[in-house]
C-alpha cells in the first residue's frame, strides 16, 4: 500500500481471525481511505508478521487510527514524521536519497512478481492500468530462472503421466471413419 492508505488506516479496516485460515493469512486489511480512485479499494491479506505489528499498533492506539503520533497516541501519525524519521535512517546508514517508503513499494512489488502474474500485482497494488504496475516491477534473473524452471517441470511432470496408447481396434475404427 501506498503511505497515505497506510496513514489513513483506521480500526474498521482490520479484520482479525481467530486463527489461520487455510492460506496461512490471520485477517484482512481493506483498503477504503487514502484513495486517489475507486480502483484502489481492496483487500490485502494479514500474514502473520503483519498481525504481530498491527496487534501492536492497535494496542498502543488511543484513537481510530492505526499508526498514531509518537508522543499522543490519541492523534493520526503525520506525514512528516515518517519523512523525519526516514531522513534520520537514510544518513546513520548512508543510504541512497532514493531510498524511501515507496522504493520498498516497488521492492515488494518486485519480490510478488516471483509468484504471480501482473493483473494480480496490479489488484494489490491498487493501480488503475496495468502499465503503471510494470513501471514498479524490476524484472530480476532470479525471475526469468525460476520461470523456466517452472515451465520445465510442468513439461516433466506432463511426460512422467503415462498416456494410453490406442489400441488395435480403436486405430482400426479411427481409420475406418477417415476412409
């Protein structure tokens, strides 16, 4: 998600599971604030990290709000906060200037590309055309390796199934409709 959809991410769009469902997920997040267009609204699953840190953040909220100012938990984190904070990270660890909340936007993006086609990626991602997903996905060798290997034990699994041969008689009546 993009920092405003995570900015304005209140109590009512975390939904929490009891316990895993069959996908391993613990929740969902809906996405319905922070929008630009309709398109962006969706459902994001809950993995279990993700559930450790919003379980945190919604324990430590005094107000709608998920991620709430640093010093009154009653308040919306500020944008600028973050731009603070990143600004500070980025010269401890001399980062690039590129390096920033969106740039891990298009990390993730990129590291989904591994396991999914595109038109999925642009669901998560909330984007209105197809095109604007292909400018966040860096295409990796790792990707394009792991595509054919994909393709080559599709390919081997499709030759280890043993087909069953015609037999006499059926080749005989095949031939017999041609004739």
């Amino acid at each position: 998600m993009c920092r405003s959809e995570m900015l304005a991410l209140q109590r009512d769009c975390i939904t929490m599971y009891e316990e895993q469902n069959e996908d391993g997920h613990l929740g969902r997040v809906a996405i319905i604030r922070g929008l630009k267009r309709k398109e962006r609204r969706r459902n994001l699953p809950i993995t279990p990290a993700m559930h450790e840190a919003i379980t945190d953040l919604l324990a430590r909220s005094h107000c709608e709000y998920l991620f709430t100012a640093l010093s009154d938990p009653a308040r919306p984190l500020s944008p600028f906060t973050l731009e603070d904070q990143l600004g500070r990270t980025r010269r401890l660890l001399k980062l690039h200037a590129d390096a920033g909340l969106h740039t891990l936007r298009h990390t993730c993006l990129t590291e989904l590309a591994l396991t999914t086609d595109t038109f999925t990626l642009q669901r998560i991602a909330g984007h209105a055309r197809v095109t604007t997903t292909q400018r966040y996905v860096h295409v990796q060798q790792e990707a394009i390796e792991l595509a054919f290997a994909k393709r080559d034990k599709k390919s081997a699994d499709r030759a280890a199934v043993p087909t069953k041969s015609p037999t006499v008689d059926t080749v005989s009546k095949r031939n017999a409709v041609y004739n």
